[in-house]
C-alpha cells in the first residue's frame, strides 16, 4: 500500500491553534513571509508527496540500496546504486526547491520558519522515510555551516545544497567511538597545498547516504583530531570534506579519497544507504576544511543534531501517520465476526469492534497530541530568534528542553503506534504485501540513531532539567495554568481537567525529587521513565489546548458541516488523550522515584 493522503487540515490546525502560526509570522525574521503563502506552499509538497513520493516507498524496501566494488565500475571507486525511482523522484524533488524552504534567501532559501520545514518533512517521511533521509542530513549539514561555516565556505557550498543538487552528512561515529563520541579517532593533518586544508585519514561508520546516486557531490562533515588535540570531546574539530573537489568557477574538480568500504544491511529503511566509509585509504587522506575554530567540533555538531534529533521525533509522528491511514482502511473494509448490537450472522466490518476501536482511538489520539509537541517546538525554535531579548532566552531554554523529549516520545510512540497498525491487519499485517510491517521495520531505528532514547533521558535529567534546577521545566507547566482552568470550566472535558491537573502534579513530583536526590543511579535510572513521564503530560497539556481552540471554533456557530466534523473529532481526540492516556503518568513517577535499587540488586554475573 503506498497511498497517502497528507494531513492538511490537521497541520494548518496545528499551526494555528496550537503554534499561533500568525504570532509568529509577526517576528521581524519572518515578516516577508504571509499565512497562504505557507499553505500554498505546504498543498503543493503535499501533492508532491502523494504523487510522486510515495509510489517510490515499496522500491526502497524491496529494491534498496546496492553496494557496488571499485572493481566493477568505471572510475574504480566503490560506489552505491539506490532503486531507479529514487532517481527520479529526487530529480524532480531538485526542480521543486522545497529542500530550500525553511533556508537564508542570501543562498537561495526561502526564509520561512523552521516550523514550516517540519511539516515538509512530515509528509516527505510519511511517503518515503529511506529517500527523505537524504533531505533531512542535507538540511542538518546547511544548518551547520550556516552557522559556523566561513564566508567562502558557504558561498561555495551552501547554494548547491540548498536546491539538493548537493547533499550532506554528518559523520561521527567510529567502530570504537559510538555513543562515546569522545574515542574519536580520526586524523586531521596539515597540508602544504596552501589552501588551509587537512588531510582526514580514518574510518567512520552508521553514515546515512553517506554514497548514493541522487547527488553530484556530497559534502561530509566530519569529526578529527587534529595533531596537538586533547582527549575526549575537547579535542574534537570539525571539517569539511566533500566527494569531489570543486573547482574555482563552482563545477566539480578531482574525485576526493572518500570511498565507501561497505553498506549496512539493516532491519528496515533499506532504501537509505548505511555506510561505512574509509577516508585517506587510497591516497594521501582526503582533502578537508577546518569548519568553525579548532576544537569547536562537537559544539559545531551540536547545531546539527539539535535539529535532526527534532526530525528524528517527528520520523515517529510521519510514520505512525502513515500507518494509521492504512489500519484504518484496512478496518472499514475487513469484514469479521459480528459487532455487539449488529445483527445476527451478518459480519461486521472490524471498525465495529471495541478493541478495534480502542487501537484507532489510541493511535489517533496519539498522532495528534505529537503532532502539537512535535510542531509547537519547531515554532519554540524559531521564536528564539526574535529580536526581542526576553522572548529569545524563554523560547532558547524552552526549545533545548523540548528537544529531547520530542525525540524520544516521537521515536518511541511511533515504535508502539506502527505496532498496533500492523496489529489491526491481524494475520495480514504479518506478511509483507501489505505493507504494514515497513512501517515498523523503518520506524525501530528512530530510538537508536542521533542519540538513544536513554541518551536523550540522560541530557534531559542530567542537564536540561538539572541545569536549573527545574525552573524551565515549572515555569513551562505553569503556563498551562488558564488552559487546565479552562477545562475546569467545561462540563465535557472536566475530566480531562482533573487528569491532567494530577499528571502535572506527577511531574513536579517527579522533578522534585530527582533534582533532590544526590546519588547519580537513581537520576539515570529514573530519566527514561521520566521523559515519557513529562513528555506525556506535555502532551495531554498541548491536546487540551487544541481542543478549547476546537470548541471555540464550534461555538461562533459559523461552521459547516464538514467543519463541525472536523473540529469535533479533535475535541474527542484529545478527551481521549486526557482520560486514557494520560493516566499512565502516575506509574511512570512510582517507577521514577522508586530509585536505582532495584537495578543494581542482582550483580552483572547474575543476569
């Protein structure tokens, strides 16, 4: 199945009810940018999504990506193929300049707010996760050298990577240095070609198309050391070092000694090639560029991840979208056993059932409440660009606690909603002509890679919420002060009220006590608990938000028909959210504040 039907309607919803899209059109950064020009602009990727994106998804994962020998092609360079639908598609993707959106005009971007790169992505993964991989490492890398990339570096290479006539990546890992990014090992020496250049010899590893053939060059980011560098993350430096050279006038010069060595062959996302990479095996090292100051790399790094951490979330929410389109279909149109009060011996389609129905709630609910955290820290990141100082500092701090559980919560709900999809399709969804199990297949590594989910609990525990001593995290929460009051104060969602007034207690309870406790195995036991724990209630804070908006809508009584259906169905969205799910916080503070004990109580042989 590779149908897909973008979510329009929900992601104008959640612009501005949830975002205040208008807001923050407002901010000096964004003034040339107007509301319609942002939905023009979102109806034509979402077109471009579901026609030419999408029927390329079952290519990916069951043509994939293909390691070629140096042996067997022309230049005697290993190389890597990706399905000839790929190909095209990206060509056409090229022609569109959506990958420059969200980017400075002063190389070709389109200056709009980040938050509406998001909701590009959210379709673009919806349709193809594997190809649109290749976008999201392009947009982290153009991020990057924006920010710390000299003048002639971002003259030279920031236009071409904004069309996607040239891509990026980031490459950090190594055999020996994974999530301890700090045993890097790769060299970076001086050359004396007296351009300033390095020359990078070593292996790195997990590269996401780090080869293809969708591009004509691909410029890598990459952690070194240079000679006099210290240990650990202190030493690290970031350089430039793209596939090919370019020459003076921009086209491309020599073919650099950057060769992929092998591809990974993976659970899932099969389309987007894994690759190891060997720098300075054929010649002297590769020919790379200090990015920013020696030294500065993981700070540098840093504003790459932030991002593609919130991208790698929003992978979560595209998936289980996705997903849930089809389990929903599937259950209108599968017919089995007889719904409580249908008639006797007629079967009934399965949307009928109860269980059924709790599946789809579960993922619907879900679907939207991500949707809000996932966008309202996309706009959280752009306002803390304003020229305003204040609004700068608040959405800065708000926006780097955001991030971590935006990334976990996306990853990890995605993982369970892309379950219960395949779930739906029964015995179906087990066999792969469905298409149901892609979705979690592609989905599972999106708690692994850019940081584990225990990584992201660990930043958000240790740093985030620590930093502080919890007062982004409060002063966040009480700011949901009139919305839980405003729920008091209607008979329908009074429940939702009580409920979420209990999971933010949960929370503050929760923060409480591990920014008290001393012992450093009770606040890393306790982090992943934790971030489900906070991003769950922010969740339920953010969906009681949309549906007031929802009712508000219903109440000036200037509603169609299909209107009413819509606003209704994310006030009963988020009722469920309310009263369902967010009931789960109180289990998850128990098993945060029950300390490290428990964990350590059996010693390592035990096990």
């Amino acid at each position: 199945m590779t149908e897909y039907a973008p979510p329009l309607r929900d992601i104008r919803f959640a612009f501005d009810e949830v975002c205040d899209l208008p807001g923050l059109l407002k901010l000096d950064e964004f003034d040339h940018v107007e509301t319609d020009m942002v939905f023009a602009v979102l109806d034509e990727v979402g077109r471009f999504a579901a026609e030419v994106i999408a029927p390329t998804n079952v290519d990916g994962d069951q043509i994939g990506a293909q390691w070629i020998a140096g042996a067997d092609t022309d230049d005697g360079w290993a190389a890597v193929s990706t399905p000839e639908s790929f190909r095209s598609a990206y060509a056409k993707l090229v022609d569109s300049g959506f990958n420059a959106i969200p980017f400075e005009p002063d190389f070709g971007g389109g200056g709009f707010p980040w938050l509406v790169a998001l909701a590009v992505q959210e379709m673009f993964t919806s349709a193809n996760m594997s190809l649109s991989l290749c976008n999201l490492l392009t947009q982290g890398a153009i991020d990057a050298l924006q920010h710390h990339g000299s003048n002639e570096q971002q003259a030279t290479y920031l236009p071409k990577m904004l069309t996607g006539e040239w891509s990026g990546t980031m490459n950090l890992s190594e055999p020996q240095a994974g999530s301890d990014v700090g045993a890097v090992a790769t060299k970076a020496v001086p050359t004396d070609r007296g351009d300033g250049s390095y020359a990078i010899t070593g292996t790195k590893i997990w590269i996401t198309h780090g080869e293809q053939d969708l591009t004509e060059n691909i410029i890598h980011l990459v952690l070194a050391r240079t000679p006099d560098a210290k240990p650990g993350t202190r030493g690290i430096s970031m350089f430039l070092v793209p596939k090919f050279i370019p020459n003076e006038d921009g086209s491309l010069g020599d073919r650099n000694d950057v060769e992929v060595v092998s591809i990974e062959h993976k659970l899932g996302i099969h389309g987007s090639p894994t690759c190891v990479l060997s720098f300075g095996e054929k010649q002297d090292g590769a020919i790379g560029w200090l990015v920013g100051d020696e030294f500065t790399g993981m700070a540098n790094m840093f504003t790459m991840m932030n991002n593609a951490r919130l991208s790698v979330g929003l992978q979560g929410l595209s998936l289980a979208e996705m997903a849930y389109q089809h389990s929903l279909a599937y259950a209108h149109e599968r017919l089995q056993g007889t719904a409580p009060g249908a008639e006797r011996g007629v079967q009934s389609p399965i949307i009928e059932h109860p269980d059924v129905r709790r599946m789809l709630m579960t993922q619907r609910a879900w679907i939207d409440a991500m949707r809000y955290l996932m966008y309202f820290n996309g706009a959280t990141l752009d306002r803390s660009r304003s020229s305003d100082p204040a609004v700068a500092e608040w959405s800065t701090r708000l926006a780097a606690l955001l991030i971590p559980m935006s990334k976990s919560i996306g990853a990890d709900i995605g993982n369970e909603l892309t379950s219960i999809a395949l779930q739906i399709f029964g015995g179906m969804g087990y066999v792969e002509e469905t298409g149901a199990a892609q979705y979690l297949r592609d989905i599972r590594i999106a708690a692994i890679y850019e940081g584990t989910n225990g990584i992201q609990g660990q930043d958000l525990v240790m740093r985030k919420l620590g930093g502080d001593e919890g007062s982004t995290v409060n002063e966040f929460l009480a700011s949901f002060d009139d919305t839980i009051a405003a729920l008091a104060n209607d008979p329908t969602m009074e429940k939702f009220a009580r409920q979420l007034t209990a999971s933010f207690d949960d929370a503050r309870r929760s923060s409480d006590w591990l920014n008290a406790n001393d012992d450093v195995l009770d606040k890393l036991g306790g982090a992943s608990p934790y971030t489900r724990l906070l991003g769950t209630a922010l969740c339920g804070a953010l969906a009681g938000k949309a549906a007031l908006a929802a009712q508000a809508q219903l109440d000036s009584g200037d509603v169609s028909d299909t209107d009413r259906s819509f606003y209704d169905s994310k006030i009963v969205s988020a009722r469920f959210f309310g009263e369902q799910i967010l009931p789960t916080t109180s289990g998850l503070a128990a098993t945060v504040m029950a300390g490290a004990d428990d964990l350590f109580a059996m010693t390592a042989d035990q096990f």
